[in-house]
C-alpha cells in the first residue's frame, strides 16, 4: 500500500510549504499533491498534481462544509490513485474539513497514511496543533510533528503534553545572507544544489556569494533533518 503524508496547519505561513519542499528533496521522485488557493511548489513541476480550493472558510461553514466537500472529491481521486509515497501539501485552512472528510473516507482507500503538524510560537498555531492531531489519529498510521522556531521555540512543556504520541523534531529560523531569499522564492529548496557559484560570485561578489550558497545549503540541509523521522516513515 502507498504511504501518504499531509502537511498541515490551519494557520497560514507556519512553514507547511517548506516542509513539503523538504520532504521532496528527502524522498527523491515522491509524487506531490498541493491543496491550496494557488499553486506554489511551481520548481517541481510535473512531479506537483495542483488542487485549487477556491472555497473560503465563510463558504465552507455558510454550506455546511458542502462547499470544501465538492472540492475534495478531485483530491479523493488522485489519493486513491497513488502508487508511490506521496506528499500533499495543505493549504491554510483547509486541514480541518480535509480531515474530517478523511476520517470518513479513508478506510476505502487503499493507503497507509500519516500527517505532519507544524506548529510555530504563534497562539493560531499551538490551539490548532493538538486538534489536527486529534482529528488525524483515527485514520493516520503515523503523526508527525515539526516545531517550527521561526517565531521563537515553542515551550517544549506543552509541546511535550500536546504532541501525546507524535515524533516530534524541530527546525531552527534560518538566517539568511541579503539577496539568499531571492533564490528560495524563485526555486525553493531544490535549487540549492543547482547553484553555479561563477554565476554567485558574479553577481554578489565573493564573499557574499560564498555566504549565499552556504546559508541555503544549510537551510535544506536542516528542513531536510527536520522532516527525517516523516521522510523515512513515507519511505519505510
Ligand atoms: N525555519 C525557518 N527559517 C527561516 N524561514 C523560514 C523557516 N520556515 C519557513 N520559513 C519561510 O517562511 C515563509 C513561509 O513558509 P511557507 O510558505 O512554507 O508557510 P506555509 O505554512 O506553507 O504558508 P501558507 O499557509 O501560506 O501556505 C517562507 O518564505 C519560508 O521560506
Ligand atoms: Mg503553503
């Protein structure tokens, strides 16, 4: 049976999308599925099946959750299509109603599957964390769960009791040398490895080049280690 992870928070800009860039450098041609208002994973290309939810959180409690279930049945297929390990990105306040659907849905599907919860120090984040872990266990084989210290650590107390049976890793905020970001927006973490430093150096200079090349190495490097004990269950 195929393993499927979902990415997910409610909250917006926790590092969902990182994840899954990470995830897809850790498990080399895994198929990528990306929920969200718009398409972003655009540097894997035809590896990413992209699904545009188009219903907002108004629409979806307005229609009884109707609105984001017509939208699922798209996403339903390509899950029990899938083969090989797949990663699915979801967008920010999606989680909830793709996995109440799921707790429904999931026992047709011939899969195995596990979810990724990233929290970050942000009050959104850490009340979602033990709920979308909550809604995810009847049907999930494995949960993950990534501290995001984007914002500052997460007190390692409550992230101790709310994480309950989930593997828990965290992923230090990077800091990146002046014109690094450019790069991460324009080919997300698979473009650190194709980065000529001829090209680097010309354009920003040694030094700055040099620190360019090294603050994105080590970027992918630690989202690639964070994302290891989900990585490998997706692979096992
Ligand atoms: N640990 C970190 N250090 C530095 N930058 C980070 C870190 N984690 C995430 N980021 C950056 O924060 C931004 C938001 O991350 P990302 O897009 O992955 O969040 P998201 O949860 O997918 O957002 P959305 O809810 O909009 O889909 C990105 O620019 C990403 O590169
Ligand atoms: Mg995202």
């Amino acid at each position: 049976m195929p393993r499927i992870l979902f990415s997910s928070q409610e909250k917006g800009g926790v590092g969902k999308t990182l994840i899954v860039r990470a995830l897809a450098e850790a498990v080399e041609g895994a198929p990528i599925i990306e929920i969200d208002a718009s398409h972003r994973l655009l540097e894997l290309e035809a590896r990413v099946s992209f699904f545009q939810m188009r219903a907002d959180r108004e629409a979806i409690e307005r229609t009884g959750g109707r609105a984001a279930r017509a939208e699922f049945d798209a996403v339903l297929e390509a899950l029990s299509k899938a083969t090989l390990p797949t990663i699915v990105d979801v967008g920010a306040n999606t989680s909830v109603s793709l996995f109440t659907m799921l707790a429904d849905v999931a026992p047709e599907l011939a899969a195995e599957f596990a979810v990724c919860v990233v929290v970050t120090n942000e009050p959104g984040a850490m009340v979602e964390t033990p709920r979308l872990l909550a809604l995810a266990k009847p049907w999930t084989a494995a949960r993950f769960v990534v501290e995001n210290r984007l914002h500052g650590n997460v007190d390692p107390k409550w992230l101790k009791a709310k994480a309950g049976d989930a593997t828990v890793s965290s992923l230090e905020a990077q800091s990146l040398e002046d014109g690094a970001e450019g790069y991460l927006q324009a080919g997300g973490l698979a473009i650190v490895d194709q980065l000529n430093p001829n090209k680097l150096r010309e354009a920003h200079g040694i030094g700055p080049g040099l620190r360019i090349r090294r603050d994105l190495a080590k970027f992918r490097l630690e989202a690639m280690r964070a994302v290891k004990p989900a990585a490998e269950w997706l692979v096992g």
